[in-house]
C-alpha cells in the first residue's frame, strides 16, 4: 500500500513546493508575476532566444499556460517577443533589460533560498545527490516516455529481470 508521506515523488514535492510558495510570496507583490511567468523567466534567462515549444518542454508547462506567461512577460516589460525571419508564426522570447534587472533580484533571493536549504547536508551529501537526482531525473523521463501502461507492465520493485 502506498504512504504518501514516504513515496519519494511526494517528498520531493513537498520541499519544492514550500520553496516555491517563499519564493512566490516575493515576486508576485513585488513584480506581478505568476508561478507560469517567473518559470517562462527562468528557462528564457538561461536560453536565450527559446521559443514557446521549447519552454513548454523545459518548463514542463502546457502551450496555454506558457503563451499567458509570455504575454505577461512582454506586457509588464520584461521580456520582448522576436517573429522568426522566415516563419511569421515562429516566435522567439528574449529578456529585456528590465527583464534581466527583475531576474537577477529574483535569482539572488532563490539562491539564498537554495544555501539555506542545502546547508544541512555535507559538500559530499551534496555530491551525491546531485548525482542521485541526475539517475532519478533520467529514469523519470522513461517512466514518462512509456507512461501508465509501461510502469504496470515494466520491472517490478526489483528492478529488471537479468539472465543467468
């Protein structure tokens, strides 16, 4: 049976979550942003020139949530829509330079956030679950890539079966 408090999915998204929550309650007021938004942000701070599809995938966002962010973006100033050169319906996002101002306060707070969190566990914890995250990050993207239907048909808690 499953214990919620124990599944590691959960766990994990708890503390993302009460992150998150902190870090929401300063941009909102402070700059007019959504969750969507300060994410949309984010991905396009550190890709340049990232179209919507590419946030959507990034940001793990729908199409809708991301064009209300961008449209966001754009309306309070923060970042500028670029028609592609050769398809008018390709649009790629950039910051503007209050854009970029808005980011870095924004950043240097989720830095801190960051710290504090990962100050209670040694630089080789550390280590290791950067390394651990990275082995969950890529096992659950085949757990996504075969969906429902594969993780009821897919090894059991043992892992897969091996030949002898």
């Amino acid at each position: 049976m499953l214990h919620l408090e124990s599944w590691l999915p959960y766990r994990l998204f708890r503390i993302s979550v009460r992150i998150a929550d902190v870090l929401n309650a300063f941009y909102a007021p402070r700059f007019g942003l959504s969750r969507s938004a300060w994410r949309t942000m984010s991905i396009v701070a550190n890709r340049p020139g990232a179209s919507a599809k590419e946030i959507c995938q990034a940001a793990g966002l729908d199409q809708f949530a991301v064009s209300r962010a961008i449209r966001q973006l754009v309306e309070l100033g923060f970042a500028r829509r670029l028609s592609g050169r050769t398809d008018r319906r390709y649009a790629s996002i950039e910051l503007s330079k209050r854009g970029w101002e808005v980011f870095s306060e924004i950043s240097d707070l989720a830095g801190r956030l960051d710290r504090e969190l990962t100050e209670v566990v040694s630089s080789d914890e550390l280590a290791r679950l950067d390394s651990i995250l990275n082995r969950l990050d890529n096992a659950s993207a085949g757990v996504l890539a075969r969906g429902w239907q594969g993780a009821r048909e897919g090894p059991g808690p043992e892992g897969p079966e091996t030949e002898e």
